[in-house]
C-alpha cells in the first residue's frame, strides 16, 4: 500500500461489514493510523472519550479486520495526544489540516452533468464569499461528493486569506456539543457560541440532523442570524432540501432557501470512468482501460464505493501480490455490487432513535417506562420490524427478551399513532431518514 492511510482505510472497509455506518463515522472519525511496527499496529486518536470506548468495545474488531487484510495477529494500540508526542515525534492530521490539504480542492474534484451546479456554485461562493448565494446548501445521498465540495471552497477561501477563522462541524456533533457546554455550565456555552459566531465561514455538515432539537435549532437560529446579518458565509450539506426536513423549524428553514439550493446526483457511467482514473492515478495505481470500465459498469452508488474499490484493489495487489485483472476486480467490489435494497441492521435503527431522543440504547432497550422512552422504544421496534428481516421474537430478544405479544403490541401503538398523531408520525419518517441516508 501507498500509505498507513490506506491500510487503515481498507480496515474501516472491513469493519463496515459488521458495523453500521452511524458506528463507524461516530467512533472512527477521529482516529488516525500512526505506524506498523513488527507486529503491532499502532493508532492515534486525540478525543480520550472515544480512545476509550473503541479500546473498551472494538479492538477485537479492529484486529479482525487486520487479519483479514494481512493474514496475520496484530496488537492494536491507541495512542493519545501525550503518548504520541512521546512516540518518535510523528506528525499526525488535525481536522483543521483538511482545509489547506490537496486532497479537498476543486481541481481534485471531477466534474459531471450529476453536479456541475454544485460544483459551480461552490467556486463562485469560495471566490466571493457571502455576496451572491449565502446560504449555500447542497444536497444529495451519501458518498456522493458534498463534503469535498465544502472542504474545497474552505481550502480556497484559506489559502486567499491565511489568517479567515473556519468553523466545520457535523450537524449530530452540534447537538452533542451543546448538551456538554451546557452540562459545564453558562461559560463554556457561551465559548461554544463564541467559537461558531466568530467564524469567517461556517460549514455544517449533515444539518438534517439538528431538525427536531429543539434547543439546538434555537442556538443555530441565533448562530445563523449573527452570521448572516454581519455578511460571513454559511455553507451548509444535507441528505435533503430543507423543504422535505418536516421536523425543521419552519424560520429556519426559510432562512435555508433564502440563498441558494443545489442538489448532487449518483454519477453517470462516464464521471464515474474518470473518478476511477483519477482516484488510481491519485494512489499511484495503473488500471487498465478493461478494469476501469468494469469497475464503471458494477459500482454504481456514489463516489466513496468507487474509492473503496481502488483502494481494495491497491491492498490486494501490494500484500498478497495478486495481478489487476478482472477476477481481483471482482473480488474488490463483490461487497459493493449494486442490489436492489439495503437493509439497514437494528444496531443502526437504535443509534439512530437514540441520537434523536438522547437516551441510551441500553434504555431504550431496557425496562424504564417514562414518556420517551417508550416513543423511542415503540419507534425502535416498527422501524426493526418494517425495515429489517427480523421476526418478532428475534426483536424480543433484542429489546431486554421480551415476548411475542409485547413486541405485537408495542409496533400496534406505533403504528395507530402514525394514523392519529402527527407529530409522532413525523418523528418517525424523520428517523426513518436519517437511516437510509446512511446506507
């Protein structure tokens, strides 16, 4: 492989075929692979809340997916930010690193009929930032390329002016971070608006995901008006235009179409011929015009499918020395063929009720019979029973082993509120969004 980048790529890759995405992007996102030394795979991660809950829960997973790779036992150890500077020095990426790096610019994005309006708009809002198209909102399904279009106009909008303060965060990781502030009391929550209110260019990546928190979509009202009005410019990433986000407060999502909206589709079968050509020539791989169109024809979703497959292709080709030919082609992608409908598994269902009620899974799961926890119990359940294959006593199981007539009567409530309630009907296809967006 080309680079430790790579290996801990190929890594997510493996564990994303036991962990849900929700999983993978809440407790991986920060970690960073550092260096292979014998037979020690060594890792970084700056946050010691997730360094511990990844040591505590998935360190066998992450040696699983090594051997997987390598056909060989690996230690995993995860340093935090005092144990690195002691590690020989080495430098690793903060999340600010992404804004000046060449990976996220505009010349590195391919350009196709599925989003050259995005791409257009994005340039034109890096160049003159606030004047023409404030907010600027771009939507589409995942892995399809809007992240690096926000990471671009950041890169460019740093590089025209050095000294611009740039705020990115993820729309979960607002809510999560206000909770906090506000559970340290009145001086940090003033340091966390301070933080997002003082900024140049404010980037919130998935916003869908403040809709239906109500203090949350408070502070961002307020955010977003300080911003505004002192003509700084708000970009913004969703799954969906604001006029399909049914739980968003209706000032803010008028403030959301007061600039501009643009969309990003799946690629067409020639973007995605020339995202494969650049993604490899990126990573130093030679594919023929053969492999290049096969892989073309078969991976068909988004753009991070394609990049997953190049890169299965680099790690099969450098360990275990296989030739680039259309049976390791295959092989590459055989978990990424194109099917008919993606189930999500009932961990991604919990995670997502729990983010949107703020209640452990293991409440939800467990007995406590307050007023959420019942909703988000009752929701759990239809969603694991309308969207998975599970039957009714395997939900049982899963919900503290409760039986065949409980698991009935709770996905009967459910779905006579979706009939009589709005509001509860509401929450329920907003959930049910934010699920299928991530498969």
């Amino acid at each position: 492989m080309n680079s430790l980048a790579d290996v801990w790529g190929s890594v997510l890759q493996q564990l994303g075929k036991k962990l849900s995405p929700i999983t993978i992007s809440t407790w991986f996102d920060e970690l960073t692979a550092v260096d292979i030394r014998g037979n020690s795979f060594i890792l970084h991660c700056p946050n010691n809340f997730k360094k511990g809950y990844v040591e505590s829960l998935f360190l066998a997973d992450i040696k699983a997916a090594l051997y997987d790779i390598f056909s060989t036992e690996f230690e995993v150890v995860i340093l935090d930010d005092e144990a690195l500077q002691a590690f020989n020095g080495t430098k690793v990426q903060r999340p600010g690193d992404r804004f000046t790096s060449d990976k996220f610019t505009f010349d590195t994005f391919v350009v196709g009929p599925s989003n050259k309006l995005a791409y257009a708009a994005s340039i034109a809002v890096a160049e003159h930032p606030a004047q023409n198209y404030n907010p600027l909102l771009i939507y589409g399904d995942s892995g399809l390329g809007k992240t690096h279009l926000i990471y671009a106009i950041a890169n460019f909008i740093k590089k025209s002016d050095p000294t611009a303060k740039i705020a990115y965060v993820k729309g979960d990781d607002l809510t999560n971070e206000l909770v906090s502030a506000i559970q340290a009391g009145p001086k940090k929550t003033e340091e966390m608006r301070e933080k997002y209110r003082q900024a140049d260019l404010l980037m919130v990546d998935d916003v869908q995901f403040i809709a239906g928190k109500q203090q949350t979509q408070e502070e961002f009202f307020h955010t977003f008006n300080t911003l505004y009005e002192s003509g700084r410019q708000i970009v913004l990433t969703s799954d969906r235009p604001a006029s399909e986000m049914t739980l968003l407060d209706d000032r803010l999502r008028t403030r959301f179409n007061q600039g501009l909206t643009v969309d990003v589709a799946p690629p067409d079968f020639e973007t995605r011929l020339a995202i494969i050509k650049n993604k490899a020539g990126s990573f130093g791989l030679d594919l023929s015009d053969n492999i290049c169109n096969f892989i073309a024809k078969n991976v068909t979703t988004n753009v991070r499918q394609l990049e997953g497959t190049i890169k299965k292709i680099m790690a099969m080709k450098d360990l275990l020395g296989k030739d680039v030919d259309e049976d390791t082609a295959t092989r590459a992608i055989q978990d990424m063929l194109k099917t008919t409908e993606s189930i999500p598994t009932p961990e991604s269902i919990l995670e997502n009720v729990s983010k949107y009620y703020h209640l452990d899974v293991a409440i939800i799961c467990g007995q406590p019979r307050n007023q959420n926890a019942v909703a988000a119990r009752q929701i759990a359940m239809y969603l694991i029973r309308s969207m998975t294959n599970h039957t009714l006593d395997e939900i049982g199981k899963i919900f503290d082993n409760r039986d065949h007539a409980t698991v009935i009567y709770s996905i009967k409530q459910a779905e006579k509120k979706l009939t009589s309630n709005k509001s509860f009907a509401e929450t329920v296809k907003e959930i049910k969004a934010n699920i299928t967006s991530r498969l």
